[in-house]
C-alpha cells in the first residue's frame, strides 16, 4: 500500500513538473486563449501567496487591468475612476454643482478672475479681483487651485460661506452661497469688430455646442454681423456627434464631413450633412493652433476640404482617433480607441509620432510656440511643403500627414533675445511676477488711475513694477528687465484692462497684438462672401505662403 502510495505521488510530481513545462512551452509559442488564462489565473495566485510584499487580490487586478491597457501603448485608452471619470463627464457635459467663478492664485490668495454669468456668484455680487481669503471660516492663504475647486464645489443645494476681501473696502465681505448647477458655455457671447466682422470661440466641443454656436450666430447677425471668425485655437476637442453637427451649420446636405475606419463592427462609416446651411453667404475664418484637436480638427478639416473657410494659424496637434466610453459600473468606465477618423479629401487626423509627447512637440515645433527655447526650426516650413498632396472640392492643394495645415499658415510673434533674457531671469520667480501684475492692476482700479481703454503702459508704471519685484526679493538688472520692456507693457497692459474694464475689453486689447486675429479680420473685411474670401486667402498665399 506504502508503496502504491509512492508511485502515485511520483506520477503526480511528474505530471505536475511536465504539465508547467508543457503549459510554458505553449505559451512561449502563442499557446490558445485558454493556455494563456491559466498562466495569468496561476501567476496572479502565487503573487497573492508568496510575494515578499502583501498585495491585495483586489489590487492585483487593478494593477492587471491598467498594465494591459499600458501595453496599448495608446495614451488615450485608458480606464476612468473617481475624480478621473467625473472630470470627463463634467468636460464632455459642460456641467458641475458648484458657485461658478473662475478662479486663480495670486499673491497667495484665491482671487477671482471673473464670475459666470447668471451663476450664485454672479447673483451675490462676487466681482472680479476679489480675494476668496476665508472658506466655511477656514483660511485660504498658500491654498492651490485644485484645493481651492474641491472646496467651492459641492452638491447642488448645499451651502458655504465665503469671506471676500475688496479692494477699497476696509472689512472683510461675507457671502453665504447655495451651490448651484453650473453649466459652463463651450461658446461665450461673441464679439462684434468694426465692418462687421464677428468672433465667436468654441472649446471645446462639449453636448450643446452646436446649439450654442447656431444661437450665438443668430445673435451676432442680428448685430450686424457680416463675416465669422471662429476660433478653434486651443480647444482640445470633444464629442465626435457635436464635431459633426457643428460642422454641419456651414455645409449642405449631403457633404461628407468625416470618415472612421475602425475593427469593429460598426466603427467603419461615413458621417454626412443632413441640412442645408443657414447663413450660405457668410464668410468664415476659422483660427487653429498646435492646441486644436480631435473633434475641433473634424471641423476644421470638413470647412477646408469643402471649401467653406478659410484656415488660418499653425498646423494643428493631430489626434484623430476615435475614443469609446464604455462605462462599466457605478463611477467606472473604459475610454478606448475604436478607430481613426479622415477628412472628406481622406487625409488622416493622426499624426505618426511615437507617443502623445511626441505629437506635442511636433506640433508646436511646426507652430513656434512663443515660449522661451521654442522657435520654428528652419525646416519646417520646407517640411510642411512636402507632406502628402490632397485636393479640396474645389481643387485646392491641401496637406495631409496628420493634423490640420491651415491654407495661411501665420505663427504668432516669438520672444526677441530680449524677452528670453528676461524670462531666464525671472526663472522661478514666475509667481511673484503675476503677482506683483495683479496687484498693481487691482490698484490701479481702486485709485482709477487709468480712464481709457485705450490707455498706454508708461515708463514710470514699468519702473514701479521693477520696483515691487526686487522688494519681494526677485534679483533683476535694470538692462534685462527694460530688455523686455514691449513683453512686460503687454502684459501689464492686459491685466490692467481686465480688472478695470472686464474681460471683454481685456480681448479687445489682445486682438490688437495677434497676428493671426489681425490676418482674419484683414481677409473679411475685403470679402463680400464665401467666394472673394477663397480669392483674397490665395492672393495671400501665393505672396507669402509662411509668415514668420
């Protein structure tokens, strides 16, 4: 018996050794599904059982489950959870519980950039400049925006106190909120420039964006409205659906305006206008940078290829994949990508690059982004010349190779050596000089020292801003600060404008200094309709094809 016993123990040591042999061999040739289960079942128990370290089981597929989609090597698949999914819910809605004020850090203190409109804040009298020093009775000072956002939203219906310090008011203000459900517009009210051309921006594209931008241009038209500038600078994209029923506005029936080829079943098809266009004889152009992706580059992409506005900016960031959110539970959800979107013309949206960082710094090499060290390479306009040849309805040459290359392309001015002097200098101190900025403008407003909104940036402003940098500490030489002094007027200038006479005239004073705005409203002030503005934008083209 002792013996059978033996024998049997044997066979079975054997047939384990062989069976993990076999198992391993299998896998290492691409054993069947069901090979490649037990591996994973049998490799994530003996981890559980004997690894040096204690790991939940739980955890274990957490960390299994996100490694799998790491191995995609796709950055925009990914698996949402907690504030992750709530954020791409609240971005693709537009919609939040909370008091609806922009908010930012200066000076150490929550100050209000502007409140929204029709929001409890807006309501109480909240203002722009205002110091948020107090939460519910707790300091906000050293408080980050993040920190600050958590506390100012809430459910709808509760309440929070708020303790509001002014400028020109001697005592702390207390407000006493309810928060409410906030829907943020993905189109503000425009603005209206002389000849009649409008501006309208869209970011991003978000659930009611076209029926946003359609009443926005109704309202703009009854204005006086005669051309459109729609801005898609900086608008990461959005919901495929409100790509194409934007693009739809401006296209009539049955134009393509965007294609997905994808694996799965249903992921392969053609999108198509469903309506006339209501405003056929309205000039448009349309403004996008390196920051313009995913569905903001379906629209420009389809107004392009049809011939119907004209695309003026640098090439933009090239993500033309289709993601799918598969919710998967209470506050879980799958974003995948299931497929690749292009053009009417058929050039691809998605840009060849090793990862997302990859396709960031292509674009914004080809853009000359003005930040210190970013400068267009002398081959890239040479580059941008030999991407693939596409041709729009009209048979103009447009370029394909991923992203969306404007028919102007207009970079905006790069820093002089000058300005990045003073940037270098400046180096950690980038915090202190927004403050030192904000609180001379919110002075400026409580002293009403400036009148006009047309007012200059004097010498004697400039020193006082050099003045309060070195009192907190910040060393600067004279030579490189005045070395900047056309960057600093800028800025100074703006937020001046913005806490004196509100955002509105603070856009009207940038507009001034953006090329790519001042090339827009050159183009729409000369045409009188869709057609004269594709004559003009060639003209331009043929005598300068790259500005720099």
């Amino acid at each position: 018996m002792k013996q059978r016993w033996s024998v049997m123990a044997l066979v079975a040591v054997i047939s384990f050794l062989s069976g993990g042999w076999l198992l391993q061999r299998g896998v290492g040739t691409g054993g069947n599904v069901y090979q490649q289960a037990r591996l994973f079942d049998d490799v994530l128990g003996h981890v559980n059982a004997y690894y040096v370290d204690s790991i939940g089981e739980t955890e274990l597929y957490d960390r299994a489950t996100r490694g799998m989609l790491e191995q995609l090597k796709d950055p925009y698949s990914v698996l949402l959870t907690g504030d992750d999914y709530k954020a791409l819910t609240e971005q693709t809605s537009g919609n939040y519980a909370g008091l609806g004020i922009q908010i930012d850090v200066r000076d150490g203190w929550i100050t209000v950039v502007a409140p929204l409109p029709e929001t409890p804040a807006e309501r109480a009298g909240i203002g722009t400049g205002d110091q948020i020093i107090e939460v519910d009775g707790k300091s906000t000072e050293g408080w980050k925006n993040d920190q600050a956002v958590k506390s100012l939203r809430g459910q709808a219906g509760t309440k929070v106190t708020l303790t509001v310090r002014r400028t020109g008011i001697a005592e702390p203000i207390k407000y006493t909120l309810t928060r409410a459900q906030i829907h943020i517009r993905s189109v503000p009210p425009g603005t209206l420039f002389d000849g009649g051309v409008g501006y309208i921006s869209l970011n991003p594209v978000s659930e009611t964006s076209a029926d946003e931008l359609q009443q926005e241009i109704a309202a703009m038209k009854s204005k006086g409205m005669k051309s459109l500038i729609l801005d898609l600078r900086y608008n990461p994209g959005g919901l495929l659906d409100q790509g194409v029923k934007v693009s739809d506005l401006f296209l009539d029936a049955k134009q393509e305006i965007v294609a997905t080829r994808g694996r799965a079943r249903g992921s392969t098809k053609e999108f198509y206008d469903e309506a006339r266009q209501t405003w056929p004889e309205l000039p448009i152009v349309v403004l996008v940078n390196d920051g313009t992706a995913s569905a903001a580059e379906i629209i420009a992409g389809a107004l392009q290829d049809h011939d119907r506005a004209v695309v003026v900016g640098t090439p933009t960031f090239g993500k033309g994949l289709v993601q799918t959110l598969f919710p998967l539970g209470d506050g879980v959800a799958l974003k995948l990508t299931t497929a690749r979107w292009y053009t009417p013309s058929g050039r691809t949206i998605q840009r060849i690059a090793k990862n997302e960082e990859d396709q960031a710094e292509q674009a914004a090499q080809e853009a000359g982004d003005t930040i210190p060290g970013a400068t267009p390479k002398e081959h890239s306009d040479s580059a941008i010349r030999t991407r693939p040849v596409f041709h729009t309805d009209a048979g103009r040459i447009v370029r394909g190779g991923g992203g969306i290359v404007p028919d102007l392309v207009i970079r905006p001015d790069t820093l002089t050596q000058g300005d990045r002097e003073f940037a270098k200098a400046i180096g950690s101190h980038v915090p202190e000089y927004r403050d030192v900025i904000t609180a001379y403008a919110l002075e400026t407003k409580q002293n009403h020292t400036v009148t006009s909104e047309s007012f200059k940036v004097t010498p004697e402003m400039r020193q006082q801003v050099l003045d309060r940098l070195r009192a907190k500490g910040v060393v600067l030489s004279t030579t490189v600060f005045n070395g900047a002094s056309a960057l600093i007027d800028d800025q100074l200038t703006y937020e001046i404008t913005r806490y004196v006479f509100g955002r509105p005239a603070e856009f009207k004073r940038k507009a001034i200094d953006d090329r790519q705005m001042q090339t827009a409203m050159a183009l729409l002030r000369k045409a009188q309709n869709p057609k004269d503005l594709m004559s003009l934008a060639a003209a331009s083209h043929a005598a300068a094809p790259v500005q720099n």
